[in-house]
C-alpha cells in the first residue's frame, strides 16, 4: 500500500554511527530511508554503492540519507567498511519500524511466499509527510539513481 501523503511513522532506531536517530531528529530535513534485506549480499551492495554513489549530489541537495535492515551494528560496520559508505545505517533487529513503513511481511521470492524485508524506499519531507513511496524496489542497482532523480525533480 502507498504511503505517499501520510505522515511518516516515528521511529527510534541504533545507528551505525552509535547514536540513536529518531525521526523528529530531522524535522526541517528532507530523508531518504531505504530499506534492503542483508548487509553484504550482492543485489544490497549494488544499491548501497549506488547511494554511496550518489551521496555528495543527495548531501549537496540538504538531502539525509538512511539505510534500514535487520542486520546488527556490527554487522553495519562491516559493511561501511567494506566499501566506504558514507551514510547511517539504522539497525531494526525486530522489524518494527520496516513493518511500520510496509517494508516488511510478504513477498515472493524465488517463486516461493516468504516473509521478510521488502526492498523499498520513502521520502520523508521536512514536515514529516511522505512525499513518495517506492514499495518495491526491483532493480535494486538503477534505484539510487530513481531516488536522486526524483529529488531533483526530473522524474
């Protein structure tokens, strides 16, 4: 179901950075949450490298960009490490939030009905109200190029 135009939920999440980030913290800021299923799997890398990617133009834009998985903070570091990215990523052991923003239940995969994080993304802008939704991500590589396009206002 598409979030476009609803407040986005609250949230209060450990980040790889060590502080906990809520979103009232980024109230007057436009963020992008994108939600993918595993640190260090490769369709998650190909879409964290695009980000990384694209970091500076989203960060020149006034942009904050957050990752969300399951994966635990030293999971997280791992992956930063491993290929120098240069944004927060939000550890959600228990799903809450991804359930919160549809992110997570039931999906196909490999032709089999699974439950587990859906690969999506959201816009939040600097009231607090989704601007836009992607609820399933396909193309997990040409998505960070979607978000900026989108961000700039050329989609």
């Amino acid at each position: 179901m598409p979030l476009t135009g609803q407040p986005a939920p609250a949230f209060s999440l450990a980040g790889s950075d060590g502080k906990q980030h809520a979103l009232g913290d980024y109230a007057g800021k436009t963020v992008v949450i994108y939600f993918y299923p595993r640190d260090n799997t490769p369709g998650c890398t190909k879409e964290a490298c695009g980000f990384r990617d694209l970091h500076r133009q989203l960060f020149e834009r006034g942009v904050v960009l957050l990752g969300v998985s399951k994966d635990s903070l030293a999971s997280h570091d791992k992956f930063i490490n491993n290929f120098g990215l240069p944004f927060t990523l939000l550890s959600d052991p228990d799903a809450t939030m991804m359930a919160a923003y549809g992110a997570y239940g039931e999906k196909v995969s490999y032709g089999k009905k699974t439950t587990g994080v859906i690969r999506s993304t959201v816009v939040v802008g600097p009231d607090g109200t989704i601007l836009r939704h992607w609820p399933k991500v396909a193309k997990a590589e040409q998505h960070p190029a979607e978000v900026l396009a989108y961000l700039s206002g050329q989609e």
